[in-house]
C-alpha cells in the first residue's frame, strides 16, 4: 500500500485514480500533513469540477481543521483564482483539488504556500508524502475553524487590470472551456467586456462527455475550430480542465502555438513595460527572443517546466514568462500562471493594433518546427553523446538536455521526467531543410539507441 500511496506524489502535484490510487482517506491524511509542513494558520481550499472533488475537498479541509489550520473553502474556482486568492489575501498557503487535464478517472491536488509559491517533490511535497506514510499527527491544541467565501468577482476584476478595458474591440469569440472551470470562469471576465462570445461546453461537468480538456491534441479542438468558421468568430479560445493553461485559434480555425501566444504577450506587455525582462523557455521558436528584443524587451531563456520559469522570473524580477505548452506567468499575478490573463491581453493587443490573429501572427510565425517528438530511449546519457559528437560543430549548450545551434537551424533533446521517453524538438529557416535536419537528428537517435 505505501508503494501505492507514493506514487501519486508527483514532481510538480499529487495526482492519481480515483479512488483506487487516491480517496477522501488519503486526501483527510494530506490535509493534515501539508499542515504540519507548512504550519499554517490560514490556508485557502479550492476544487474543480471532477466528480470527486467535492468529497476530496471536504476531506482535506477536514485534515487542516483536525491539525488546528484556519480554513477558507473558496468552492469551485479555476487553479488560477486559487492561487489569486492565496496572494490577494495573504494566505499562509493553498490547496487546489484538480487533476488538470488528466481524463475522468483522474483527480489529485495542486499545492502552494505563501504568496502562491508552488511546492514541488524537492520543496515540500516530498515532505508532505513522508508526513503521509508516517501517518504520526500530533494532536492540536485547538481545531480550526471553517468559513465560505466566494472570491469570483474579485479574480474577474484582478485579471482586467492588467489591460484597459476601454481599448477592447466588440470581437466575436468562440470559447471551449471543455466541460472545465473556463466554463465558470470566461463568463464572469468575458462577460465585463464589449465581446460576442460563442460558448462551447461551459456546462461543469466532471465526466467531459464532449472531450478530453487537453486543447494541446488536436482531437480536443475540432469542435471549436468549426465553431470559429461557422459563427466567422475574429478568434477561438481553448481552455484545459482548471483553465490554467489556454490555446488559441485565429479566425480561420488554425492552431497558434504556445510559443506564438508568448510572443503576442511578451509584445503587448513591453508595450506598457519598456526594457522589462521575459522569460522564455527554450522549447520555443527562436522567434520568442527574437520578438522580444525587436519591442525593446530582454530575453531571458529557461529550463522546461514551471519550477524552473518562476525560479528564473521571481529572480530576475521579469514580468512575464511563456512555455509552448500554453502556461503564462504573470509577475503581478504572483508568478503564478493564468490562461485568462493572457487571453485578455491578446484581445488588448488585437485591439490596439486593429489587426486579425493571423496578421499579428505573421511577422513573428518565421521558421517552421517539428513539433515535440517522443522517442523511447533507455540510455539518455549514451544517446545525447552521440548526439553532441555528430553535431560538434554547431553552438552546444546544457541547459535542459543538449540545444544544439546552427545559423540556419537548431534542434533540442531532452529526457522526459517520468518517462524512458526522449523529446526532441527541431527548428529551420525552410521546410526542407527542416525535413532534412529533423531524419538527421532521428537517425542518431535511432543508432545510438539501438546501440
């Protein structure tokens, strides 16, 4: 059972099945764990729309009373509004029941402390699992106590301030929050601005009987990419499951990568930010640095993953950071990520330069990319010397696995975190020369695996 119960203590969350890896049991013991690790007095609970999460909720506030922790159950509200909640009014810590993106089955924890500090397995959620298999909690001197509070509208108003709402077009917009918290969420912030929105699947519902809320697989946006061509919508806009990550489509229904959507940021912020610092991580096209210093902005690179991006952004005090995976960092939204910060600030940006998508996408789209490609690999080290040795000539560097650099092209490879899986992403001038170099960098992989 103790193998069981540590396997859902992930990198960056707790995540599991329900309720064969995960039940109200384990969620009542995290509860009184994250309380004996971050000795809190207040904490702020909230939940998504998964058919467990009102039981897991109640639980984990039960663990936190039980252990002498304030509680303030906020209800169901979007990761984003959570970690709003924890910064706006000074919380200790926060919990949020999500499991993301994950399918049905799936249902887990998100967990921050003060000022919306996520803890990851190496800051406190590798604590928090030990506190757990343990399972000593030393009795309270007193229990804490509960209260309600619905903190919507002032996420709502927290996330206009960052544009001037005055400046926003009448755009029509097609939006699928995917049976997900945008559904909750796009009303109450959409709904303050000039726009037309067209909702698909705003109705909450934990079983996505419409699709996986997962916009990066192509199959998750049909739907709304006909929505789009249908109702001649200016844009469309993808929400996952707890509506921290967000995706775009521009009026004729293509897909703009996440590396894309960072530079329409990076642009729109600088507008307001001149010489501010941006962080990008190095998963996206060349184009993201490039944008960046073309608005008078320093460009700071970055490992793949959140703890990284943050590290990086609270250091360097940089007000915004992007990943191709559609996360978007806010320094005024406590480093933490928002998906409809980011959507409002296109929308502000689309306004101000009275252009489509598509057009504002044009001068930064300029090289074509492979997209992220998984290969299973079992010796990454082997596999990344061959690699480095095959391409000795290009500018190397080790950042995040091996980027290898060339004036006309350039490729990464880097190995997953939790599984024997290689990611390799390749970048050109041309497409041919992009098919050429991405069979050429395939090719090593494959004998240096094989091997």
């Amino acid at each position: 059972m103790a193998g069981t119960v540590a396997q859902v203590f992930k990198a960056y969350d707790i995540r599991g099945i329900y309720p064969e890896e995960l039940d109200e049991n384990l969620a009542y013991r995290i509860g009184r764990a994250f309380a004996l690790y971050l000795r809190p007095r207040n904490v702020v609970v909230g939940r998504d729309m998964r058919v467990s999460s009102p039981t897991l909720a109640e639980a984990v506030i039960r663990g936190l009373l039980d252990q002498g922790v304030n509680v303030t159950d906020v209800g169901l509200v979007s990761t984003d509004a959570l970690y709003f909640a924890v910064g706006k009014y000074r919380f200790d810590g926060g919990i949020m029941v999500t499991a993301s993106h994950n399918p049905a089955e799936y249902n887990g924890f998100k967990l921050c402390r003060e000022e919306a500090q996520a803890l990851s397995l190496d800051r406190g959620i590798g604590e928090i699992r030990d506190l757990v298999l343990q399972g000593e909690f030393p009795e309270p001197e007193q229990r804490g106590t509960l209260e309600q509070r619905d903190i919507l509208d002032d996420f709502a108003e927290h996330v206009l301030s960052f544009i001037d709402r005055s400046v926003i077009k009448p755009f029509t917009v097609a939006v699928d929050a995917g049976n997900g918290m945008g559904g909750l969420i796009a009303p109450k912030v959409f709904g303050r601005l000039p726009l037309r929105i067209i909702p698909l699947y705003f109705e909450l519902d934990g079983r996505f009987p419409n699709h996986v809320p997962n916009p990066i697989e192509p199959e998750n946006i049909r739907d709304l990419q006909r929505a789009v061509l249908e109702h001649q919508a200016d844009l469309g806009i993808a929400f996952d499951g707890d509506a921290d990550r967000m995706f775009i489509l521009d009026e004729r229904g293509q897909f703009v990568g996440g590396d894309m959507v960072t530079a329409l940021v990076a642009k729109a912020l600088l507008h307001k930010h001149p010489g501010a610092k941006i962080v990008y991580n190095l998963i996206c096209s060349r184009a993201v640095p490039e944008v960046i210093r073309e608005n008078g902005g320093i460009a700071i690179r970055s490992r793949v993953g959140h703890s990284f991006i943050k590290a990086l952004m609270r250091e360097q005090d940089a007000i915004f950071g992007g990943e191709h995976s559609g996360h978007f960092y806010f320094r005024d939204n406590w480093y933490a990520d928002s998906g409809i910060i980011a959507a409002v600030t296109v929308l502000e940006l689309l306004s101000r330069e009275g252009v489509t998508v598509s057009q504002a996408i044009a001068p930064i789209d300029r090289y074509y990319r492979s997209g992220e490609i998984n290969m299973e690999v079992h010796d990454f080290q082997a596999v990344l010397r061959a690699l480095e040795t095959h391409f000795h000539d290009g500018k190397i560097d080790h950042l995040d696995g091996l980027t290898v650099e060339y004036p006309d092209w350039w490729f990464n490879a880097r190995p997953s975190n939790t599984q024997p899986l290689l990611r390799i992403n390749v970048e050109a001038t041309t497409p041919e020369l992009l098919r050429r170099k991405t069979e050429e960098v395939l090719s090593v992989v494959r004998r240096a695996a094989a091997s």
